[in-house]
C-alpha cells in the first residue's frame, strides 16, 4: 500500500511525485497513457525539433530551479537567443516591435498619441469594488481600449488562447488585480511590487533542454523508475479501510491519499462519489482547442529571416490564426542548418470550430496565412501539426465558484487532493512551484 497514489504523469504529477520520493514518501504514479508529460511533447523529425505543447520554460522561481537540478539537467540548459527579446503585435497588417522600454514607448507606432497620453490617466482612477472582472474590463477601465486591442487581446492570446470578455482579471493575471487593489493604480502597484518583491533568483530566463522540453519530464519519469505505472489508468476510485481504492486497468490498490493531477474534466467523473458538486464544477472549467502548425523553410526563401520571439496577431486583424513564434531563432537547435521553422498557432476561444477542421485545411489556413504576413518565396519544405481538442483551462469571469469548491472537496475528504494547472496558474513553472509547495505540506 503506497503512502500516495499519484494519477497523472503531467509536469505537476511527476513533480510531486518526485518530491515526495525524494522525502522518503512511498508513492505510485498511475498514467494511461504509453508516455509521461501531458501535453509536454518533443519530436525531432527531419532536422527540426517540435514542441507540440509548450514551446519554452520560464525560470522565475526557485522551485524550478531546484527540480532541473535534481534531476541533473543543470548543464543541459539552454537559454533563449538574444533575439527573443524580440516581439512583434500585428497591426493593420504590419508587425509593430512590442516597446522593451520607456523610451520604446513613447516613439512606438503600435499606439497612437491618444492612446499613449490615456496611459497617464492610471494613477488618478479609483480602483473597482467589484469582486470579479473580465479582463478587458479591466483593462479598458485602467490603460483606454487601444491598450486593449493592441496589448491586452493578443497578450492574452498567446497566453491562454482566451477570450479577454470571459477570463477573470482576478484569477487569470493575479498580479495586475492586486497591483490595483492594494496600490489603487495599476502602473504604480506593479513598479512597486516589483521593488518590494525578494529577490529569490538573480534573473527570469527563458530557456529550453537540448533534446527540448520533453528532456525534463523524461529525467523525472527515469528518476522515479518503477514508481511509476504507464498504460495504466485510473478507471475507478472508492472509499476503503485504509483511506481509499483506486482500480485501475491492471488491477486494484489502496492508499490513505490520492492526487489527481488530470485535467479538470478528465478529475470530474472520477470523484462523483465523493463529491458530485464538485464533479459538475469540474466540468464547468472550458478547454478550448489550439491546433499547433509547424512550418519549415530554406533560408533563402525569406527575403529577410524572421527574427525574434514572434509575433501576436490582436483579435481585431481579423486573421485566421493566433500567432506565429520564431522558433528557430529562438533556439538555434529547433531547426537543420540554413532552414527556419516557424510554429503557427490557430483556434482558441476565437474559433473553437477548429475542431472540425480536416488536417489539410489546418495546415493550408496556416501555410496562406505565413505566406500574408511573412511573404516566403514558394511552399513550405516541411509541414506537420498536432490538434489539441482541449488545450488551456479558462479562469473565466466566476473561476472562484469552482476554485471554492475544490477547497470543499478537500476539506470534506481528507486524504484527496487536487493539482494542475486548472489550479494556481497554467506555466511549467507554476506547475512546478504548486506541486512542490503540496509535497513539502504531506511530507
């Protein structure tokens, strides 16, 4: 009888697993799928390296740090090139570099002298007393709707491929809502937090593996060895005298605390026998669907190379994909030598349709839109894509509903506990920092 059972293998399941084998904790990962890492997939095919889910790892906090560490994958880091500074918004069909600074600010075209001068209203507006708030609410009240459309839309596009009239400004992006409900001033609140903020690393990076993001989930899943299960699922989950019952496809076992790490709609139907409130909440939390497109050519079919992170297409463009990232100019392994690849993001909130897209129309949408915006010479040399049918949870205007409810959940049976990024933020690196916060809690 293990001291946890762990269902799901995702970033935060074989984070807290790891942990809490690190404490001395006996535990047991159960994953249905043939491989560990959710919606963490590398390939390499042809030359090129394809991050079908993430596309980099954030380190902003020590827990990361420590994970990549323990795993022995410090040496194997590489950061993002200089050049991914580098970011771009769409506007009126030309790529606007994102200001990296006052000065950028002041002389960018991205937002016009009435936009810029509305900026300077933030200190002087009083903070909402709404408890919840869209985020184009929010941003509108605070930066004016050019901020909005030009800044806001796509920021939160290439974050949860949402929609900023349904994502909370409460749940969704934390620190701008507390920045105004402490500070009263949105500008304001974030230069002073930032100052008052400890500093726990010395600088943010961006960076990646040599064998991609994957190398990280594989160390953690070697790591483990046997304690964890793959190609078996947990089917069912009950009560029993020694906490609870958890079958699965190869048999049956027990264990006086379960940590479900799935997807919220994957958790629903699971716990209905615990707590049916909850399996309905679950339910509520939407996924919508983002197809990831990528795209390589020849060098010398771009007149210019595309050069930097990427570019964030506004909802107001009226174009038919998300965003392009410049992946091989982020990282120079993402790509063979003399060829670019390009990831192109579509679907999201915007158009949850995708779903019924066929794999050609998928790839020609993305393929006519490249050949738009970054006008290569000819087809692209290499095509492939992955369809996630649900991709990011939405902490829509509300989300305290289903987040209350699994504190209930907890609180109600001891012994479960529910972790993922449908919970305390959706990056790797929030992922890692909950899990490992909720391992030191059960050691």
């Amino acid at each position: 009888m293990p001291d946890v059972i762990i269902i799901g293998a995702g970033i935060s399941g074989l984070t807290v697993a790891h942990k809490l084998a690190r404490a001395g904790k006996d535990v047991l990962v159960l994953e249905e799928a043939p491989r560990a890492g959710g919606k963490i997939v590398t390939k390499r095919e042809e030359g090129y390296l394809l991050e079908s889910g993430p596309n980099s790892l954030r380190v902003e906090n020590q827990e990361t740090i420590d994970l990549i560490a323990e795993v022995g994958l410090t040496e194997r880091i590489i950061d993002a090139n200089s050049t991914s500074k580098k970011r771009f918004i769409l506007r009126h069909g030309r790529w606007i570099p994102l200001p990296r600074g006052p000065g950028e600010a002041i002389t960018t075209p991205l937002l016009s002298v009435a936009g810029k001068l509305r900026l300077l209203l933030d200190p002087f507006l009083p903070k909402t007393s709404l408890q919840d708030e869209s985020a184009s609410s929010f941003v509108r009240r605070r930066l004016g709707h050019e901020i909005l459309d030009y800044g806001a839309d796509p920021f939160i596009t290439g974050i949860y491929a949402g929609d900023p009239d349904r994502l909370s400004m409460k749940h969704a992006f934390a620190s701008m809502w507390q920045a105004e409900q402490k500070y009263g001033s949105l500008l304001n609140g974030l230069l002073r937090k930032r100052r008052e903020r400890p500093t726990v690393i010395n600088k943010t990076r961006i960076v990646s593996f040599g064998n991609g993001l994957s190398e990280l989930t594989d160390s953690i899943k070697s790591a483990l060895a046997h304690r964890i299960h793959l190609h078996t699922g947990a089917v069912g989950i009950e009560r029993s005298q020694n906490g609870y019952r958890v079958t699965s496809s190869t048999g049956s076992m027990e264990s006086p605390k379960i940590i479900f790490t799935l997807p919220a709609y994957r958790v629903a139907p699971m716990i209905e026998l615990f707590s049916s409130e909850l399996s309905k909440t679950l339910l509520e939390v939407i996924y919508p669907p983002v197809a990831v497109v990528f795209l390589g050519y020849a060098e010398n079919q771009f007149a210019k190379i595309p050069e930097g992170f990427g570019g964030l297409i506004p909802s107001r463009e009226k174009r038919n994909i998300l965003g392009i990232l410049f992946s091989s100019s982020n990282f120079s392994n993402r790509a063979p030598a003399g060829h670019v690849l390009l990831t192109i993001l579509l679907g999201g909130a915007r158009n949850s349709r995708i779903v019924d897209w066929d794999e050609n129309r998928i790839l020609g949408t993305a393929t006519n839109e490249v050949r738009d915006l970054l006008n290569p010479l000819g087809e692209p040399m290499f095509q492939r894509m992955t369809l996630w049918e649900r991709a990011i949870p939405q902490y829509n205007v509300g989300y305290d509903a289903i987040l209350n409810g699994i504190d209930r959940a907890e609180a109600e049976n001891p012994g479960l506990h529910f972790l993922g990024n449908y919970r305390g933020g959706i990056s790797m690196g929030a992922c890692i920092k909950n899990a490992t916060e909720l391992a030191n809690r059960l050691v």
